[in-house]
C-alpha cells in the first residue's frame, strides 16, 4: 500500500477513467440482485431479525462456544490453533507447511489471510501460494490488494485482466484471442487446474465455524473451495474468532441472508462443510488444520464497537455505500473498504492513521438499511469519531471551531451575535459578488469550489420575528 | 377555546440561510391550527455531535431542552435537525443523568414539519401552482424518521404538482453537514450524480424538506447553470413564489 491518506487515494481514484464505469457496473449489478432477491422473498426481513440475534448471541457467547468448538474439531481429528495476533497466525501456517514439506500451497479467497498478509509471508520462507479465486487469481498477479471483499477485482475491466494475463502467462501464443470474459475465464481454468493437482497444501478460510459439531462452513461460486479444502493432502484453514456460531441451525439461517445479500442469490453456488480429516483409504485432506484468529477480536468485543464482530462479510454495505462507489475499495487503504472497512481498518491499523475513515461518510445509513444482521455502522462510526475527538485527533481548526459553537451556543446571546455577524458577512459578500456567492473563503472555500451560495434575503429569522419569548 | 401552541424550532441553517423557511413553516402551523412560538433557540448540536465532540454536544442540546421542553408540540422544518432531537438526543445522556428524562420527554414530542402537517392537516384551499417537480428525500427523513409518504401526500393535496420520480433515489446528495466542506471532491461527485438525476427528470423545480441537501443541490445546479429552482416543502405548501 502507498503511504499516502485516504484523501489522495480518493482523489487518485476518482480521477481514474476507468474506475468510475466499473464502480457503476458493480453498484447497480449488486443493487438490483439484492433488492430483486429481497423482493421474491417475503420473509426476508424476518430472516435478517433472526440473523441479527443469532450473530450477536454468538459473539455474546464466543469464548464458550470457542471452547466447544475446540473439544469437538479436535475429537473429529482436526488440529486446533489459536493466533493471537497476524503475526503468530503466519508463523503458525508457514510452521505446518515446513514440517510437512509443504512448498507449493493453493489458496481460496480469505479476507483473514488478506488480513495478516499470509502470502507475503509464506513467500519469505519459500512458500508458493496461488490464489484459485478467479479474482483474487487476477489481482494476486497484478501485486494489488482486493478491491472489494467478496469482488477483489471489481476495480478492474476485461481489458485490464487480458492484459494481464498476457504478461503472466508468457507460455502460451501471443496471438490468442482472450478479448471475451468467456475466454479469460477458460485460460484462468487451465492455469488453475495446473496448480490444483500439483499442490501440497490447501488454504482456505471459513464462512462459518459450527460449535455442536467442530465443523467449518464455506461459501464459494465457483467450486474452487472444495478443490482447495479436499485435493491436496494438507487442509489448513484459517478464521476470525468472530466466525463461530453455536448450532446448524443458526448456521442455516445466516446462510439463507448470505448470498441475499451479498449477491442477490438465494443460496451461493456452493456450501462446503468440512469436519475433521480423511482417515486411511478416504477421500480428502489426511491432516486438517484451523488457526484461530483473534488480532483484536477480543479487545473488540469489549469495547462499544462490539457489535462490528456480527459481520458476515456479505459485502452489502460496499455495494449500497456513496462513499465506497466514489473511491472504490483501495482509497480505504486497508484490507476491508467501505462502512465496514471504515469501522475495521482503525481497529487493525492504527486510529490516528486512519482517521479520515470513520469522517468520510455523510451518516445517510443506507449501509444500516441493507446490512443483513443490522449492524448500526453509522453509529460505530460515530465512536471512532468520538474516540478519535479524545484523542485530540481532529485538526486544530475544527476542534476550535467546535468549542466556538459549542461555547456560543451556551448563552444565547453569543449565538444571535455570531447569527447576525454572519449573516451581515455572507449578504456583504453577495453583495460585492453582485448576487451570487461564487468564492468563499471560509473551509478553504471549499463549498463554494463546486457550488454556487445564495446569500440570505435578510436578517435572520429569529431577529425578525416580532414576540419572540 | 384558545388555540393549542405549537414551538417553532427553525434550524440554524434556516434562520440564517433562508429566513422565509421559518415564515412559512410558521404560517403552516397556524393554519393547521396551532398558535406558533419561536422560543430563543440557537443550534440542535449536531455539528458537535457528528464531529465526536459529545460533550459539547451534550452542552448545546442541554440548551435546546431548556428552551423547548415547557411545549407539548415541537415542529422542525427538517429532517435533519427533527431527528437529531427526536432519534439520538436521549442517546447523549447516560441513563441515571436527570436529563435523561428530560431529552427522552423532548424527543418523543418533537416533528419534523412534513409528520407534524399529517397528523394536523392543513384547512383544505385553493392549490398552489407549481407545475413539474422533483422531490429529493433526506437521509435523515427517510431512514431516521420514516419519512416518505407524507411529503408528497402533502404536496398532493395542496399543489397542483406533479411528482416526477428520480432516479437513484435512495443515494444521499452529498451534503452530510461538515462532510462537504472535509470531503469536498467525494461530495462534490454525490451532488453531481443527483444533480444530474434531477435534471433527467424534467422537472422545473426541486423540492425537499431539508435546507442542507437543498443548499447543496441547488448551489450544485446554478453552478452548472442549470434553470432548476429550489424550494423548501414549507414555502411551497405556504404557497410562497
Ligand atoms: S457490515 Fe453488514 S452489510 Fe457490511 S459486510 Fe458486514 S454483514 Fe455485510
């Protein structure tokens, strides 16, 4: 990632020709699936009430029904890992692939292991890993990061992936025709098929984590998952705390809102659930790992952004947010993007680092609306910008201004003063701008570099109105 | 019988902005039968509050209870500022802070001007021209409040308008307060996009019940030298040219 703040990436990005059409594309593609989904499903909001208990009951519970899922992964034949932070969950996947001479891994996409940057470490210690999820294939190519969580490349055309693909896969003729999406995905087939068969480790993360029965839950499209979990003969998956449910049957409601959600689907193309390892003479991965994630799941949860761990990760609030379709996802600098991302990013990588992301939304709550499990994301917004305000984060000039207001707005007096003062401002100022306010120098003229101002006809209203008591 | 009193509390934006919203929300309020008050009143706090600043928050609604509270009717000619008082005033106070009650007793009599005309229907009269319009509903009145079918039953019932439907509607214009002035380039693309929904319409006037989006919006419009006028839902039910 580029060193630079949220506001230049923003602006890089809003000044890039072809993201805006793609960012278009995405946002109506994703809207309409969700609200047609919403539409032929009656019990749909009844669903998401559900969801939203059985999410918020989990994390409730987490560390119990940790535990329980611990005993009966393990009774299965399941190694069970716990990684307190990014650090020691990389340490811990490249420790199982040394010791079972692992060198060549597939992967299936996972925002967990986008999370700790896995690749980039298991690269150091000699480790190959290739990413099987069509996009994620495509963006692990370019070195870039995933745009979107459940869509890594949806910042991209079909002209930037030929062109990709040509300069990565030098082997075949030149003169192929890969101008068609059909075509890219069939030559992302045949390199992928390559890599499938000759893997000695499979990555994954999970959807879900089932505590009655130490089961893994995963979601995919393009079957890619099940190849991953179950070809090679090393399954190694990693998770947030934040995963766990208690009981199938919770597991089963918060898929039904899942895919609703995420795609417009009523169920994704694939559900796979994993429990235990391959005994002699079965089909699948002979040893069967999961790592544990927490890197600050748990400080999370006792704080009052707590709520945040009920996530799915259905990427609905990206796809309604007007913020995340301006930017697109690598202006948040982060591994998660949009109101999510802007709830997650500071909590990962630092407030103070971070602070234009809980500030760059208007508060409109559409992300809210649409979340399946009703997270409040405005609100947890709001207390990172709280907490960021404690922190004497803010620049000077808005904390000051605000302590005008705010000391203003004490005695009444002050407020008619400061009413009046600038009301006689902006008339003067419309005045010498012959009607129209054009420029004005206040928030370094910002409102007024797209917009024209028109001045108030008169005095205030309150200084106007006759009785006033 | 005296008539019931009805408080006023005008905004900020519009006591400074466009006095004639105060006006004519007031003069709604009479004709729908109400005596209207305009106690001394500065500032809801949301600026505070949407900027992490709670405690001066806290502070400027603690001022706003003490100004309101003595009425059993509040009206609030926006959404905006209506659910800053109605939705998240009581939120400002933890629950053993004897302002508690007060902000909660506040809230629950507080309207935003479109609910408050529903439920206090304006005497039936002649209806104001106002030809094709466009009606943009703010973040604040649809999601906070639920604020949707009022507006344009209104303007049904008091205007000869047509109602001609934007697209996207649901995509908020931009403004967000102090959002436009810190994020200026992402709002200016926001406001942009709708304006560019309104002009599609047809349409010869906008029209909300919000100063903030309106000010956004229309500033946007004449920039690009657009003929669309605005208009607050206030002056157009008040049948103000
Ligand atoms: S916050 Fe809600 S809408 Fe956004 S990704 Fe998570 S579950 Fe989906």
């Amino acid at each position: 990632m580029t060193a630079l703040d949220f506001k230049s990436r923003a602006h890089a990005a809003m000044n890039d020709a072809k993201l805006a059409p793609a960012l278009k594309r995405m946002k109506s593609h994703f809207q309409t699936g969700r609200a047609m989904a919403a539409a032929r499903f009656p019990e749909f909001e009844m669903l998401r009430d559900r969801a939203a208990a059985i999410r918020r009951r989990s994390i409730a519970l987490m560390p119990d029904l940790l535990e329980r899922f611990e005993a009966n992964a393990t009774a299965a034949g399941m190694q069970v890992h716990w990684a307190a932070d990014a650090a020691e969950a990389c340490a811990i996947a490249a420790r199982i692939c040394r010791d079972n001479g692992v060198r060549r891994a597939i992967k299936s996409k996972s925002m967990a292991t986008e999370e700790i940057h896995l690749n980039a470490h298991l690269a150091r210690e000699g480790i190959e890993a290739i990413e099987t999820d069509l996009g994620e294939y495509i963006i692990q190519l370019r070195g870039e990061r995933p745009s979107h969580i459940i869509a890594p490349a949806i910042h991209l055309s079909k002209e930037d992936v030929a062109e990709t693909f040509r300069a990565a896969h030098g082997d075949l003729p030149p003169g192929r025709d890969i101008a068609e999406r059909t075509a890219l995905v069939k030559e992302a087939r045949v390199k992928l098929r390559e890599a499938f068969l000759t893997a000695d480790a499979g990555i994954t993360g999970a959807n879900m984590l089932i505590a009655e029965t130490g089961t893994i839950l995963l979601v995919s499209n393009e079957g890619n998952i099940d190849l991953t979990a179950t070809a090679p003969r090393l399954h190694i998956a990693i998770a947030g705390l934040d995963k766990i449910v208690e009981s199938w049957d919770d597991a089963g409601i918060v898929l039904r809102v899942l895919a609703r959600s995420a795609t417009g689907q009523d169920m994704s193309s694939y559900v796979t659930c994993l429990t235990g390892a391959a005994a002699e003479g079965e089909a699948g991965p002979r040893q069967s790992h999961i790592i544990l994630l927490d890197n600050g799941r748990s400080a999370m949860r006792a704080s009052n952004k707590a709520e945040m761990l009920a996530c799915i990760r259905c990427g609905a609030c990206l796809n309604h947010c007007p913020i995340y379709a301006a930017t697109g996802g690598h202006a948040y600098g982060g591994t998660y993007s949009g109101p999510m991302g802007a709830v997650l990013t500071p909590l990962f990588d630092g407030l103070r680092e971070n602070a234009d992301l809980p500030n760059a939304s208007t508060f409109c709550g559409r992300c809210q609306e649409v979340c399946p499990v009703r997270i409040p994301l405005p609100m947890l917004l709001r207390h990172w910008r709280e907490d960021a305000f404690a922190a004497g984060i803010p620049p000077r000039g808005e904390r000051w201004g605000l302590g005008l207001w705010r000391w203003a707005g004490r005695a009444n007096w002050r407020y008619r003063l400061a009413t009046r003062a600038a009301s006689l401002g902006l008339r003067l100022t419309g005045w010498w701008q012959r009607g129209t306010i054009r420029r004005l120098p206040l928030a370094g003229g910002n409102f007024t570099a797209t917009r024209d101002m028109t001045p108030p006809s008169g005095a205030s209203f309150q200084s106007r109105w006759k009785g006033q008591r | 019988m005296s008539q019931p009193e009805a408080a006023l509390f005008v905004t900020c934006l519009a006591d400074l902005m466009r006095p004639e919203v105060g006006f004519a929300a007031a003069s709604l309020i009479q004709r729908a039968g109400f005596t209207v008050v305009v106690p001394r009143q500065g500032c809801c706090g949301q600026p505070n509050y949407n900027a992490g600043d709670k405690a001066g928050a806290r502070d400027l609604a603690k001022a706003a209870i003490a100004a309101l509270e003595r009425f059993e009717i509040v009206v609030v000619p926006s959404g905006s500022c209506g659910g800053m008082i109605a939705k998240h005033y009581p939120h400002l106070f933890e629950a053993d802070d004897p302002w508690r009650p007060r902000a909660e007793r506040l809230a629950s009599r507080t309207l935003e001007l479109t609910q408050f005309l529903a439920r206090h229907p304006l005497p039936d009269g002649p209806k104001a021209p106002a030809g094709k319009i466009a009606y943009h509903d703010s973040c604040s009145a649809r999601r906070e409040l639920g604020v949707l079918a009022e507006p344009r039953a209104l303007i049904a019932a008091h205007t000869d308008a047509e109602i001609v439907p934007i697209a996207d509607a649901e995509s908020c214009c931009g403004f967000g307060g102090t959002f436009c002035v810190k994020y200026p380039e992402i709002s200016a693309r926001m406001a942009s996009e709708k304006t560019a929904a309104i002009a599609a319409t047809g349409a010869g006037m906008l029209v909300a019940a919000d100063l903030g989006c309106l000010l956004n919006l229309g500033g946007t419009l004449k920039r690009q030298g657009s003929p669309i006028a605005i208009k607050h839902i206030a002056e157009l039910l008040a049948g103000e040219p």
